[in-house]
C-alpha cells in the first residue's frame, strides 16, 4: 500500500504546478487575440494607439510565453515522475493531443518570432497583422489539445481494459468524449475573458495613477467590451457544462452544491456553511439547480445518496463554485455598467473608485480562473480517471516527492517574481509617451 503522505506530496505537487502554469497558459491563449484587434482596429482606424498597444502587448506576451514554456515542461516532467501508472494506461490512448498540444505550440512561436521582427518590414500593416492569425490559432488549439486530455481523465473512453490491459485502443474516439466540447469551449472562453480583464485592468490602474493619455482609455474601452462578450459567453458555456455534469458527473455536481439527496424541484444552494449534512446561512435559489441540471424547475437532481462515499468527492468544491460563479456575475456586471456608462457618459465611470473596480478586475479574474481549475480536478476525485484509476492507485511510491515539492516550490517563486520584474523595467524603460514621440503620436 501506498504511503499516503506520499500521495498527499504527489497531489500537493500537481496542484501548486497546474495553479501557478494556468496563469501563464491562460495569458498564452487569450492575449494573442488581443493582440491581434488591436492592430486590425488600428489599421482600420488609422489610429497609433491601437498600433502601439498591439505592439507593447506583443513584447510583454514574449516573457509570459518564455515562462508558460518552463512550467509546461515542469507539467509533462511531473506526469511521468508523480504519476507512473496514469501514464502508462493514458499515455498509450491519449498521446495524440498532447503531441499535437506541441506542434501548435511550435507553429504559434514560429509565427509570433516573424511577427514581432518584421514590425518595420511592411510598408502595408496588413500583410503582418497576418502573421497574428497563425499566432492565435496555434494558441487556441494548444488549449484545445490539452483540455482535451482532460476531459479524457473526466469520461474516458477509446479504448478497453481487458485484465488490466488495454485492447481496441481508438485515440480519436479518446479526444472526443462527451466532457470534450463544454469543457474545451469554457476554457478557450475563459482564457479569453481573462486576458481581456487582466489587461484591461493594467490601463485602469494607470489610470487611476494620474494618467490621462488617449492611449490608456482606448486600451480600457476595447478590453472591457470584449471582456463583456466573453464574461456572457463563459455564463453560457457554464450553463451547458451544469447540463453535462448532470448527466455524466452528477456526483461532482452534487457536491458542488451540496445537494446530498436525490429531489425533484431542487434549488441552488449558493454560499453558507456545511455543519455534516446541514447547510447553514446558505442563499437557496428556488428550482435553479433543476433548471441548471436539466433546463426544467421541476426536474429530478441525482443527489450525493446514490454514491457510495468513498467515490464522493470533496465538500470543498462548493466554495469553489461559489467563488468562480460569483466573480463571474461580478464582472459581467461590472464590464456592463462601464460599456453602458461609456456610451452614456456617466461621470462615476471615470471616478477613481470605479477606476480601481475595474483594476481589481484581471486579478480577481485570475482567481476565478483558480478556483474553476481547483473545482474540476477536486470535483474528479478520488478518480485520476473516472471510473476505472484512482489517484491513490496512480501515484508514484519515491519517498522523494517531498523534496521535489520544496525545490519547484522555489522555481515558481523565482519564475513569478522574476516575470514581474522583467516586465515592470521592460515597460518603465520605454513609457507609452516615448513611444509615441519616437512615431510622431501625440499625447492628448
């Protein structure tokens, strides 16, 4: 048997990995498209601005892209080391995406190279906003790629388990389970959304720091409206993914809602404190979990009752739910509130107080990003792979994880710190008002 400290430091490990690359994977996947309408808005305005944002994002989304790089390999190193067994039952069926995952990635860093060293090679800005679509398109699918070998872990398929080995093994039927399309759409979304946000909050913040340049406001106004299109869609996806888990993770979705026992009518449990099997203080929404579950108020939600409890997974994912979902509704509201007020001209838009609303929004996008990716991996357990491996049966029996734990610990300390630094000279060194003289722009 497994030393279960050991399976607690392998876990451990994964987590802290995962949490601190999905910000890196996260900004890898949406800033490309940023980028991308800053300089199609730009050229079709005949605006500096947009050029230039579309520039100085493109330098800073290089240091992220060299980092994403290191905790991605750290990922890969860490599958094969943490989690041995895994990757020999997975690593024979679902291999292809995680290979493709690669070749995208290569193909959006090829692109992306030619891009930002052909800035004052064409005369017409068109033909290198086309290097942009290859660069967005290869990020896209690098996301694809790899959700898609988790959503393999959540409803594995292709392949059968004969005697513990595997027969009529079909890697495309693996890439395309039933968890694939929410899942693979939410991320992709998300990524999106957040990029949106995160930059969008960067402008806010210098903003909210005396500025009153043109550049800024512009940078503010298109990251907030795609943010909005992107924070509803996510609200759309998260309908269809409640749909999903209702009909082929209904465990996960019960205890993201503690909803121990099986009812029709059921309503959504939002917040609160869980005394046993009793909810406190909870906000409880009438019919919603029914209609989240299965798009009708009066029907039956699977409840925790109908599963053994060492197949039930931690209480804890419903703060995590909590957490995603209500930031969710914040800044969509909140991105609403400032697209209206824009069109309107509402002084309080452009208040300091409001102005740092929108500055805390990139940061509090990343935690819902966090708090998803925490609620999707604890809502699996105690399976790696759902159904047929769990995670205590996958994890390695090395006696040395725990010092695996304190040396990548201080990789990604070194990894963040080093990233803010890098990035904060990066931009102090060359300020949008010294751009801008150097092109001929001026300050408004």
């Amino acid at each position: 048997m497994l030393d279960g400290d050991t399976v607690f430091n392998s876990r451990l490990l994964t987590e802290l990995t995962l949490s601190f690359h999905i910000i890196y994977a996260t900004i890898g996947v949406g800033v490309p498209l940023m980028i991308m309408i800053a300089q199609w808005v730009g050229i079709k305005k005949n605006d500096e601005h947009y050029i230039l944002l579309a520039r100085r994002w493109a330098r800073g989304f290089v240091i992220t892209v060299a980092v994403g790089v290191v905790t991605g390999t750290a990922i890969g190193l860490q599958l094969s080391l943490l989690w041995p067994k895994f990757m020999e039952l997975a690593g024979n069926v679902i291999a292809l995406p995680l290979f493709m995952e690669v070749f995208a990635f290569f193909f959006e860093a090829i692109f992306l190279g030619i891009y930002l060293y052909t800035w004052d090679r064409f005369e017409d800005q068109r033909k290198h906003l086309a290097l942009l679509i290859p660069v967005a398109i290869g990020a896209g699918l690098s996301a694809v790629f790899i959700t898609m070998v988790n959503s393999f872990m959540n409803a594995p398929q292709g392949f059968d388990l004969v005697n513990g080995e595997l027969i009529n093994v079909n890697p495309f039927l693996a890439m395309f389970t039933p968890a694939m399309p929410t899942k693979v759409s939410h991320v992709v979304a998300t990524a999106f959304m957040t990029a949106a946000f995160l930059l969008a909050s960067i402008a806010a913040f210098k903003l909210v720091r005396g500025s009153n340049h043109a550049y800024h406001k512009k940078a503010l106004f298109m990251t907030m409206k795609i943010g909005l299109i992107f924070s509803i869609a996510t609200a759309l996806i998260g309908d269809f993914s409640g749909k999903y888990l209702a009909e082929y993770q209904p465990e996960k979705l019960a205890a993201a809602e503690w909803h121990f026992d099986t009812s029709e009518q059921a309503p959504l449990l939002m917040y609160g404190i869980l005394d046993g099997e009793e909810v406190k203080y909870a906000l409880e929404i009438p019919f919603a979990l029914s209609i989240l579950a299965h798009g009708d108020p009066s029907a039956e939600v699977i409840g925790l009752d109908q599963f053994p409890e060492d197949e039930t997974p931690p209480m804890a994912v419903h703060y995590l739910f909590d957490i995603m979902v209500t930031i969710g509704v914040w800044m969509i509201l909140l991105s609403l509130v400032y697209w209206v007020g824009t069109k309107r001209k509402w002084a309080f838009i452009n208040t300091k107080p409001f102005l740092w609303l929108l500055a805390l929004g990139g940061p509090l996008s990343i935690i819902a990003i966090e708090a998803g990716w925490w609620m999707a991996e604890l809502g699996r357990q105690p399976w790696i792979l759902r159904g047929i491996m769990r995670t205590s049966e996958a994890a390695t029996s090395s006696s040395h994880v725990d010092t695996m734990l304190l040396l990548f610990a201080g990789i990604y300390l070194i990894l963040g710190i080093g990233t803010v630094v890098v990035l904060r000279r990066m931009f102090k060194k060359n300020p949008v008002e010294k751009e801008l003289m150097e092109k001929g722009g001026e300050e408004t």
